[in-house]
C-alpha cells in the first residue's frame, strides 16, 4: 500500500485526473471581463444592485481609472502551474497539485 511505501522511506505522489467537465459558465473564447462577471451574476443569482456596483469597477479598471495602471495593458496572460495546500480540509501535510497540463481557464 501507499502507507506501506512512504514508511519505506519512498516518496510517493498519487494523482487523480479527474473526469472533464463542461464550463461553468459557458463564454465565448476571449469573453472579456464584464462579459464573464455578467454570466457568473447571472448564475449565482446576484442581486442587480451588487452586479451593477461589480460592472462599474470592472469598467473602471478596464479604462485604467484604478490608477495602477491595470486596464492599459492588452492580451495579458495569466498561468497556474500549482496549487499548495496545507491545513486546509483534509490536507492536514503540505501537498502540491500540479495544473500544467490540466487546461485550467481563467
């Protein structure tokens, strides 16, 4: 067994792929931001107020009014190559998830 293994002194990983699932929220390809937050509103049954406050600061963003600049750069690329979990649910020992070939979409 694993336990049996890792007791010998060998370091053993165990992954599981899990089954493909369709989108959450179904966007077209290069959705933008309000686009995206609009369906997830939409979804989660957002009150209005809420989602009207949400799209204003994405706008606000968008057009780099959040003063750090943000909403001027074009074709930004965002990637995941792990997530550490410790103490967190069943993960009482640190454990380290690799998402480079899992086609994670932000």
């Amino acid at each position: 067994s694993v336990q049996t293994l890792r007791e010998r002194g060998v370091q053993v990983e165990v992954i599981v792929k899990p089954q493909a699932q369709a989108p959450r929220l179904p966007l077209k390809p290069n959705a933008g931001w309000i686009t995206a937050y609009s369906a997830y509103a939409a979804q989660v049954e957002m009150s209005a107020d809420v989602q009207t406050a949400g799209e204003e600061i994405l706008r606000a963003v968008a057009q780099g009014e959040s003063g750090d600049g943000s909403g001027d750069r074009q074709g930004a690329r965002v990637e995941f190559l792990a997530v550490h979990l410790d103490g967190f649910g069943p993960f009482l020992s640190p454990t380290r998830y690799s998402l480079e070939s899992r086609g994670l979409v932000v």
